[in-house]
C-alpha cells in the first residue's frame, strides 16, 4: 500500500521538474521528529482547559500528512491542467517563504530593540544591584522619578531601602531632610534611629525613645525604655514579652 501511494506522488509519466517539486514539498517531514519534540512543551504551562493544547498539539504533528495532501492533489490537477496544478505549489511555497521572511524580519526587529536597549543601558549608570535607582545627565532618577536636589557625584545605596548623599539621606527614593547625619543607624529593613528620633521605613515612629530603642533580631519587634513595638505600632509589652525577649 505505501509503495502504491509512492507511485502515486511520483509516477513514471510525471516529467522530472514536477518530480523534483513534489520531492520539496516532502522534505520538510524530515524534521517531524523535532517537531514531535518541541510539541510537547505546549504542555508545560499548567491550565484548567487542555483541550486547546490537545487540538494545537495534533494539528502541528500532522502537518506531514498536509504536505503529502498537497503532493497527491498537485499530481491530480497537474493531469487535468497544467496551469491549476502550478497554482497548488506555488501558493505552498508562498506561504513557507512568507513564513520564514516574517520569522526573520522579527528577529531582525527584536535584536535591534535589544541592541538599543543595551546601548541605553551603557548611557545610563545604575546604582546597586536592582535598576530603581540611575544616574543619567548627572541627576539622579529612582525609576523615571527625578530626585531633585540629588548629588549624582556622592549619591550611593546604603541597607534596607536607605540611600543618601552629601547633602541628605533618603528612603526609597524620598529624601528625609529631618535626619542627623552623623548618627544614623540603620538596624534593620524596619527601623533605624539616629541621636533623636526612630524611624520606621523612613518615617519617624512617635514617641519612640531613641536613646534606649533596641530590635529583637530577625523579627518585626523592638522596644524602648517606655514602650514595645511590633511592626511600628506601639504593643503591650506583657503581650509580647515571651515572644520577645
């Protein structure tokens, strides 16, 4: 049977440039394999409906049987008229180059937007290991927001969300004009405390003693000589006494 269907694409009577089309037309089957294998990454992504993925599935591995379609009604209109059976092969073959010709134009596209990218990067000085913070033109940007009044020169980024400068410091991106310089201490990402204020994720946390505040390491919890605090809220010490200290 499968000699038979051979004949049919290739018969004796058939002149030797359509012989050598058809044999274009089936060579892509050759790669069915990898197709096969590449197929069945459609079935990574975990999703409540399958049945798209099945249908995708089985319509990409059965393209060998398109072509071989394709091949056998070529031969049949190529009988009938020479003309209509040109047409068939000619639209495949327009359609695989229009394929490859867009494949390769977006690539093309999508280098050129990587290169630029690249190049935009290499303009511009990022600080750290994150990209929030940048230095373009000399000024200082957290994301697109302009920091007005950063020192680009001295700017650089401290623990915790903390960044400063010669002038001042800042907290993510929000300069703290209220922050002593010289005695700033950066205890964890919640607190730090200078020589008279806490504060906690850069704000002031009222009422807090700066002198004798102290954190519990690796947790949300500190205390002062007054007061107990769990994630900047002020809590009965009694509360938290055996979680704390």
């Amino acid at each position: 049977m499968a000699n038979r269907f051979v004949q049919q694409l290739f018969p004796k009577d058939l002149p030797h440039g359509l012989r050598l089309l058809n044999t274009v037309i089936l060579l892509p089957i050759l790669a069915w394999p990898f197709v096969f294998f590449l197929s069945i990454f459609l079935f990574d992504q975990p999703r409540e409906d399958y049945l798209p993925v099945y249908l995708a599935f089985f319509a990409i591995n059965a393209y060998p049987l398109y072509l071989m379609a394709i091949a056998y009604f070529n031969i049949r209109l190529l009988r009938k008229n020479r003309f209509l059976g040109a047409i068939l092969p000619a639209a495949f073959l327009l359609a695989i180059g229009t394929a490859a010709a867009y494949l390769f134009l977006q690539e093309t596209i999508d280098q050129y937007k990587s290169r630029k990218a690249e190049i935009n990067r290499k303009k511009q000085v990022y600080l750290g290991m994150q990209e929030d913070f940048r230095i373009v033109d000399n000024k200082v940007y957290y994301y697109d927001s302009l920091l007005i009044g950063a020192d680009a020169r001295t700017f650089k980024i401290l623990d915790w969300g903390w960044q400063c400068d010669k002038n001042a410091y800042y907290y993510k991106g929000k300069k703290l004009g209220y922050v002593d310089r010289e005695s700033l201490s950066i205890l964890n990402a919640l607190y730090a405390k200078d020589k008279s204020n806490v504060y906690y994720l850069g704000e002031i946390l009222p009422g807090a003693d700066a002198k004798s505040f102290t954190i519990k390491f690796r947790t949300r919890d500190a205390r002062d000589a007054n007061h107990c605090y769990r994630s900047g809220v002020k809590r009965d010490c009694k509360e938290l006494e055996e979680s704390m200290w």
